[in-house]
C-alpha cells in the first residue's frame, strides 16, 4: 500500500536523489508545468499570458468556494493571479506564465473537491499507479517549496497531503471517484508548487 510509506519516512536518504530529479524539473523553465523537463518552450506572447490570467480569473469567480478550505485555495489564487499581472506589466512573461499557472492550479482543487462531496457510491478502487505518482510529486514538492522565496507556501503542501491522505482513505472504502478527485487536487497543488519553484528560479537569472 502507498499509504503505508509516512510522507517524511526515509526523507533523509531520498534527499540526493530527490534532490537531482527535481532540480531537473525546477530547471527545466522552458518546461510545462506538470508534463515534466522538456526541450526549452518558444519565447512567451504577452498577449497570450493576457488571455490566460483573464481565464483563470473568470474560472475563479465561477467557482464560489463554499467551504473554509476552498476559500483558503481561492486566496491563493487571486494572490498568484495579481503576481501573475504584475510581472506580465514588468516584462516578464515567463514569470507571468507561472505565476498565472500556479493560480489555476490552486484553483483546481476547489473543483475536484466539490465534485468529491457529491460523488457517486462505492465503486471498485483504483489502481495505486495514480497515488504512486501523487506521492512521488509530494516528494519532490518539499524540494519545490525550498526554492520558492519567503513567505513560502508551506500550507499549498500541507493542503496537497490532506488530499492525498483524503484519496487513500476514499481507495479504502471503494470510492474510485471520490478517490480520483482527492488525488487530482492534491496533484495539482504539487503543479502549483513547481510553477512557483520555476518562477522564482527565473526571478535569479533576470538579466
């Protein structure tokens, strides 16, 4: 069972590994966030990172957290959308690009979760491929966080863990569906996660 390896279990032992896997990730800026390294992406339309925070802030209003957690998770959002604006009118769209990924990516999560409280009955579980890899993200998160500038967003992980502990409990009990959603929210916040590490690695090298 994934659940049965405690997230900080072995953490000690992991670091060099970890650390040299996710520093790929993290380096890799032309990357997208969560398709993993990749050859570096052409140069970044403002206008297209424009459309994409106005996207991700409408997506926002639509969704009308209702939970005190959901509204933890809108906050983050607006603030990584204004982040977003503020390096777009800098001249910065990469960072802009992250920053406005890491907003829709705690945005996400509010989604799944809403759909998870109405999900449907037991079903049969899912395969623990989708868990293993969640688990594995959360891993690399903790190298993520590292590298995003105080005041960290050491609650985007705390929440991506909830999540993915929510995922294993709902496997437990036959919910594939509720499962399904816990471990895309968790998923996403460990995207959320590597788009902030991208950006703030990208802040360091501004010519």
């Amino acid at each position: 069972m994934v659940r049965d390896v405690p997230i900080e279990c072995g953490m000690r032992s992991l670091v060099p590994r970890v650390a040299i896997i996710a520093a790929l990730f993290v380096l890799q800026l032309g990357a997208q966030p969560g398709r993993g390294p990749g050859p570096p992406a052409p140069p970044h339309d403002p206008k297209a990172v424009q459309r994409r925070i106005a996207e991700v802030r409408s997506h926002l209003t639509a969704d009308q957290p209702a939970t005190p957690e959901q509204r933890e998770l809108a906050t983050f959002a607006r603030t990584y959308l204004d982040h977003a604006s503020s390096e777009l009118a800098a001249g910065h769209p990469f960072q802009a690009e992250r920053f406005a990924d890491a907003a829709d990516a705690c945005r996400r999560p509010i989604e799944h979760v809403q759909r998870a409280a109405d999900a449907a009955p037991p079903s049969p579980p899912p395969p623990d491929d989708r868990l293993q890899q969640v688990y594995f993200r959360l891993r690399l998160s903790a190298f993520f966080l590292q590298q995003i500038p105080s005041p960290q967003p050491s609650r985007l992980l705390e929440l991506a863990r909830a999540f993915y502990e929510q995922a294993v409990k709902a496997k437990e009990h036959g919910s594939m569906r509720r499962s399904e959603e816990y471990a895309a929210a968790a998923d996403d916040l460990t995207h959320a996660l590597e788009s902030l590490a991208q950006a703030s690695v990208a802040e360091t090298v501004k010519p």
